[in-house]
C-alpha cells in the first residue's frame, strides 16, 4: 500500500464523490476509481458504497 493510494482514500471520502476527488488530486476520474478497487482488493474488505451519484463509506471504510 502507498501514501498515494491513502491520499487518495481521504480525498473520496471527503468528497463523497469520485469526479470531484479526482479534479482535485489532478488524475482522471477512471485511474483513481481502479486505484480504489485495487486497495478494496489489498485489504479484502469494501472500503466504499458506490451509488449513482456519489460514494459513501462503508462501516470498514470508517475503520480504516
């Protein structure tokens, strides 16, 4: 796990929304959703609730 991918963890869950986390962390909305597929897939829990619109965490997501 990388300081980046954590970066980028904090970024969406303050936003709750992926578009607007990836505009601020300057990546594209696609690189920065497989960057939080792959740390789910690290960790083997699911960090994140995907909705249409916008993301919220999941009860492990607080933990984490």
């Amino acid at each position: 796990m990388e300081l980046r991918v954590l970066k980028y963890f904090l970024m969406v869950a303050r936003e709750e929304n992926i578009t607007k986390a990836a505009e601020l962390l300057h990546i594209t909305q696609p690189t920065l959703s497989r960057q939080l597929i792959q740390l789910e897939d690290e960790l083997g829990v699911q960090l994140f609730e995907r909705k249409q619109h916008s993301i919220e965490l999941t009860s492990e997501g607080m933990l984490f």
